[in-house]
C-alpha cells in the first residue's frame, strides 16, 4: 500500500517538474532586445557581433558570449547586459574618439619619430589599453638613443562629443653614456683591438660626431656575435664569449660594459683537400683558386669564400647541380685544422616561378633584368647571390630579400624577391673649398628610377673662381630591352685657364652607349660634337694666341673598361683598367687619333687597416693632317700629380711661362691609405703617395718654349676626414724630381668637394 502511494506521489511530481520546465521555456525566450548608450555604433553592427536575436532563450553561456565579443571589438569601454521579464538589455559606453595625439618635451626626438612609433592616431578610437602600451614603445625608442632616464606620463583630456586629446608628457634626460669598454680573458688580442670589432663605442670628447657610444641592449647582442666573428676568423675556432653584462653606474648616468672571453687554441690550416664524386671536375683547376693555403692562420670566413669559389667554378665546368660541404678536423697535437671539401652531387633543381613584391613604383622588367636566372634554369645559389647584388646597386630599395620557395612542380624551387622602396629622387646643394680651384658652388636636381622603369634624369651646375658648368644628363640603363647602357648629355662649360691665361667655352654633347662583353668587362662607345671658343688673355703666348676663336670637335671613340673591385667608389680589393681609342675626323676642323690606358690594382691589409693602390696612367694623342691645339692636349699637375700646380708639369713657354700641355703623357703611382689610430667611426684616415711620370711633346717646332722629357717624382703625406659637411683634406707634398721650368706646391687643402 505504501509502495503504492510512493509511486503515486513520483509521478505527480514528475507532470509537475515537466509543466515547471514548460513555463520557464515559454518565461525565458527573449522578446525584445534594447541597445542603451549607442552613439557611433548603430544598432544593427551590434546585433551582428552578439549573435543574439529574439526568440532567443535567455542562456548564460550565451550572454557571456556576446559580452565578450562586444568587448572584443575595442568600440566600447564598458559593456552591461540586463534583463527586464523577457527584454534583453544591453547598455554600452562608446570608447572616446582620439582627438589628436601630442608629443610634450621631447627635443631630442621629432614628433613624425613617436607618431610613427605609437599605436594610438587621431580619428581612431581611444582605447586604455593601448596607451601602455606606448608608453613602453616610446621608452624603448629613448632607451635605443642611449636615454635610460627618460620618463614618459600619458595624460587623457576629455573633449565634447565623447572625443579626447591624448598628451604624451615626456622627460628625455640625460643620454646614458658608456664610460668604459672592457674585456676579460683576451691574451691574443688588445682591448683596443677588440674594441675596433664592435659597433657600440665608449663615449668621447668626440662623440657628438657619432651616435654609436650609446647603450642598446639589442645592439650588445650584435656586438657579441662580431667578437666571435673576429676570433673564428683570426684563428680562434672554440672562442666563446661566455658573458656580456653591462653595469648602470651608481648615478645612473653611464654603462661599464664588460665582455668575458674564452679565446680557447688558436689554429692554422693543416692539410687542404678537395674530393668529389664526379669524375668530370677538374679539381687541380678548383685547387689553385682558392684563397687559403696550408700554414696560414684559421679563418671561418675564408671557409666561406672558398666554398662560394668552389661551387662557382664547378657550375662553370657544367655541374650546376652539385652542394660543397666542409668536413673540418682540428688536430689538437699540431694547432692544425685540415680541411676537405667534399663535391657532391646534388638532387637536381630548376627554377620554377619568378615572383617580385613590393615594388609600387619600379616596374617589375626593370627587377627580371638583373635576376642572373630565368624560369627553367638550373637552380644555382650563386648566381642568386650575383642577382641580390646587381638588384641592390641599383640604388632603389631600402630592403631587399630574396627568398627560396617550394613550388607546385617537383624538381623545381619558386624564387621571391622582396624589395621596400626608398626616395630615388634628390634635390642636393654644397659647396666647398679646394687650394687649386678655390670657392666651389653645386646644385643638382637628379632622378635615378625615372617614371619607376630605372631611367636616369639630372641636371647639375658647378660654380666656382675658374669654372662653370651646367649639364643635362639622360640615361637609359636597358635600351631596347637590351644589356645596353645608353646615354645623352647635353653641356655648358666655361673654364678660366690661369696656369695658361685663356678663357675656353665649351658647348656640345655627348651620345655614349655601353654594354656587357662579360661579368666584369663593359665596352663602351661615345660620340660627341662640341663647340668650343678660345679667348687669349693679356701676354699669353703667341701660340695660344694664334688658337683664338671657335673650333668644332666631332669625335667618335671606344674603350674596354675591366673592373673586379669590391666596392666603386671606395675600393680595397680587385683591380680595374681602361683602355680607350677616339678619332676627330668625322666633320668639325679637328683630325687626330688619340689612345689611354689606365689601371689600378688594390690590396688591404689587417681588415682594411691599411689600403695599398698601385696605379698607372698613360695617353698619346697624334695629328692627322694638323698641329694638335692646346684644348686637346694633355696636362699633369695637381689633382693627377700632387706635389706640382694645376698643369705645372710639362712644355712651358719661355716668355709667358703659360703652361702650353702635351701629346704624350704617363704616370705611375703608389698610394695607400692607414688608420691613424682613432675610431673608423670617425672617417679620418692617413694618406701617402709616390708619383712618378712625366709629360712632353708639342708638333710646332718653331715655338719658343721648354720641354723636357725627364721623369718627374713627388711624394707626400696627407690626412682626410669624411666630416658631417662634406670630406676634408690636407695633403703635404715634394717634389724630389722635377725640371727648373715646373711649378711646384707643397700644401694642398680641401673642403666639402672631392678632388
């Protein structure tokens, strides 16, 4: 009986449970959403980011959710969701709009410096979040400039309409200076020596000339890593850096940075061999260009090198699809490393697909054509290499990347090339001095990536006390989709010749064309047409005088131009030289033939500590059917032969003393440049030279004048600063060989021009 009332009373609760869960459900469905606080932000964009709509059951999960994703989005500062019976409310606070973001005290950095760096822009939406986060980002940016005590308070100004100024209050400080480099465990090499490695500098009375003696933590890493670099290449293949620290002194004004060193055996190369399991190499061939012999001192970089010439040389015997791998033993009892350079063959690859990113502005033709490979050839790394080089002289890119990448085809491998644009235009004004041409004066307007198909426009003028000139240059580095440089250029040129009293105007142009013969070998060839007007001064030489008026030179010549330096403009490795042959004839009143040569050789020493450049020059210019005039012939003096005047060398006549030129000139010298013992940051450098050479021959017999073909030398020492206005030179000079006729100098000085 019992039993059965239980059961009864079960299934009463039960229908009862069941009608309880049936009005919830009917209770809990949402009837109406409101939006309360909503300004910026319409209904609708609200709705999307809840994914909630009526009909809906009022579930917590869900509710969480949408409270989530609406604080998700970054529109609102504060987010509530209520409930009303059935009506879902949620009330919102818009995030302010940024008014505009303002930068206090800060003078040593610009404001476009910290608006670039900051996350936080006006017309965007003001979130708290953020503005520590650049706090830190402007901190960081002052600690890179050497500030450690740099302070940085945000303040939040509340405007109408829900907007605000943010106001960055900065306290710059004093730069944290380093006050002493130091390195423990070095036996092998100096501090000072090891000081040269590094980028990060102590600081000095001359700092204000280099940004380089502030402390950055990242950039300590980096010198870390050129220590180790040094050691490897200097012998010292286990050197260990084994701590970098750098100490805050008590004032908090300057770092003592500490490098702790394990120098472990120094090595040199015991036996060099090279194996290959392709029978076809010629290995004697490879053997002899390489750049390390048994005996010399251990270098990590030369085992680099060498295998850059190795697999080079093999892609020329016809292997492009082989890998060099170094197989290093150190052989303790000896201080020796052997070294064996295994010639594999490698899986054979193609280059797929060729693709080039952002670039906006230069034209992806004018990228291909420097890129050494082609969809379908072999896949060699280094001609990847030569393309990344010949893409960045081009002087376009900020950043260039070239990156390997699977591709769809098996045996293939894609080839991206990643390039940042920078500025290829600019405007440029200088000036100077120099001893032999006195005040100088320039200004250029000069575009060198022309309507981004890497054309060149520019125009120039140079004024100074003996010269003016004014030039129009176009040039066209691919015409006809070709390898061929071509150019046109247009010139105004008035020189006051003092050393041989006469004015000579020149007008004309220039149509040169030239092109690649191979790797390092260009042919060139010019046409030029110029008009010239010859003024005598008051006792000039009867010669001279006799060449008075205006004469047309149409000249047609060629040269050979080899060049394998390492860098153009300030070259420490390689060797260059230029022959070049022109006939006047072709029209105009001027009819000879005339060749020269040129060639330099250079070789540094103890990581470009010292700079040797041995040097020659030489030219002949022979008449047709005529006496060659003053305005083509050659002189030596001052800038191509220091320790003499501007065109103090030579045929001089008797009366006047004007310096009358030659036909047939040659010169050799010796120069190097040295360290002197200062920071390489600061660009100042020792120079010497010897010169020797000598200039004769004029076709008028009947002229009154000297000339002597004796061997003049000078020799001279020099120092040259590449300053914040430009480079500076002093040069000491004396001539031990010379004739009684010849116009010496001793002294020559120059400011903010190269000469």
């Amino acid at each position: 009986m019992k039993l059965v009332i239980s059961f009864k009373i079960i299934i009463c609760l039960f229908f009862l449970n069941i009608n309880i869960i049936n009005a919830q459900n009917v209770d809990d469905a949402i009837s109406k959403i409101i939006i309360e606080g909503n300004q910026r932000v319409e209904f609708d964009t609200v709705i999307s980011y809840i994914n909630l709509s009526t009909g809906d059951s009022f579930d917590p999960d869900k509710l969480n959710r949408a409270l989530k994703s609406l604080f998700s989005t970054g529109f609102f500062s504060d987010v509530k969701i209520l409930r009303d019976n059935s009506i879902l409310i949620i009330k919102v606070i818009e995030n302010p709009i940024i008014n505009r973001v303002v930068f206090e005290g800060n003078e040593e950095i610009e404001d476009d410096v910290l608006e670039a760096e900051v996350s936080l822009k006006s017309r965007n939406l003001f979130t708290r979040a953020r503005i520590q986060d650049d706090v830190e980002r402007i901190l960081t940016l002052y600690r890179s400039e050497g500030s450690f005590s740099s302070k940085v308070t945000p303040k939040i100004i509340s405007l109408p309409q829900n907007r605000v100024d943010v106001v960055f209050e900065i306290y710059e400080g004093e730069n944290t200076i380093i006050n002493s480099i130091t390195f423990n465990g070095n036996r092998e090499f100096s501090d000072r020596r090891l000081r040269d490695t590094i980028i990060t500098r102590q600081t000095r009375w001359y700092s204000v000339l280099s940004s380089s003696d502030r402390y950055d933590p990242q950039q300590l890493v980096v010198d870390e890593n050129l220590i180790r670099q040094f050691y490897k290449d200097h012998g010292h293949a286990d050197a260990e850096i084994k701590a970098a620290v750098a100490q805050l002194d008590r004032n908090q004004e300057g770092f003592n940075i500490i490098f702790t060193i394990n120098e472990g055996k120094k090595y040199n190369y015991g036996q060099i061999k090279i194996l290959s399991n392709i029978n076809d190499i010629d290995i004697q061939e490879i053997f002899n260009k390489l750049k390390i012999e048994e005996g010399d001192t251990y270098s990590a970089a030369k085992i680099e090198k060498s295998i850059n010439i190795i697999s080079n040389l093999v892609a020329e015997q016809g292997f492009p699809f082989t890998e060099t791998v170094p197989e290093v033993e150190r052989i303790n009892k000896t201080n020796n490393i052997e070294v064996i350079f295994r010639i594999n063959e490698s899986e054979k690859k193609y280059v797929g697909k060729i693709s080039i990113i952002g670039n906006e502005r230069t034209l992806d033709k004018v990228i291909r054509r420097n890129i050494r490979l082609a969809e379908g050839d072999a896949f060699v790394p280094s001609l990847i290499a030569r393309s990344k080089t010949l893409i960045g002289n081009l002087g376009f890119f900020s950043n260039l990347d070239i990156q390997e990448r699977p591709s769809t085809r098996s045996g293939y491998s894609d080839i991206l090339v990643k390039v940042a644009e920078t500025s290829t235009g600019e405007i440029s004004f200088g000036g100077g001095y120099s001893s032999q041409v006195g005040g100088i004066l320039n200004f250029g307007i000069s575009e060198k990536n022309f309507l981004g198909r890497g054309q060149r426009v520019s125009i120039n003028a140079k004024l100074s006390e003996r010269e003016s000139d004014y030039t129009l240059n176009l040039a066209e580095p691919y015409l006809f989709n070709r390898d061929i440089y071509a150019s046109f250029n247009l010139y105004d040129n008035a020189v006051d010749y003092k050393e041989s009293s006469y004015d000579l105007k020149r007008e004309g142009i220039n149509l040169t064309g030239n092109y690649t013969l191979s790797e390092f070998t260009r042919q060139s060839i010019r046409y030029g047409l110029e008009v010239r007007d010859l003024t005598p001064k008051a006792g000039a030489s009867a010669s001279i005088i006799a060449e008075k008026g205006k004469t047309t030179l149409s000249e047609i010549s060629t040269s050979i131009n080899v060049d394998t330096t390492n860098n153009a403009l300030t070259p420490s490795e390689g060797y260059n030289f230029s022959l070049a042959s022109s006939y006047a004839g072709l029209g105009g009143d001027k009819d000879f033939v005339r060749v020269t040569n040129t060639g330099n050789y250079y070789q540094s020493y103890k990581d470009e500590l010292i700079i040797f450049e041995l040097g020659y020059d030489a030219g002949v210019i022979m008449g047709l059917s005529q006496d060659i005039l003053i305005s083509d012939r050659f002189f030596l003096g001052g800038n191509n032969f220091r320790g003499f005047e501007q065109s103090g060398i030579g045929p001089r006549d008797t009366v006047s003393n004007d310096s009358l030129g030659g036909n047939l000139y040659y010169t050799g010298s010796l120069k190097s440049t040295f360290g002197v013992g200062l920071p390489p940051e600061l660009g100042i450098r020792g120079n010497w030279f010897t010169t020797l050479g000598s200039l004769t021959g004029i076709d008028n017999s009947s002229l009154d004048f000297k000339d002597n073909s004796s061997i003049r030398m000078s020799t001279g020492l020099g120092i040259s600063w590449n300053s914040p206005f430009g480079p500076i030179s002093i040069i000491l000079s004396q001539a031990l060989l010379k004739e009684d006729y010849d116009i010496t100098e001793s002294v020559s000085f120059g400011l903010g021009t190269k000469f």
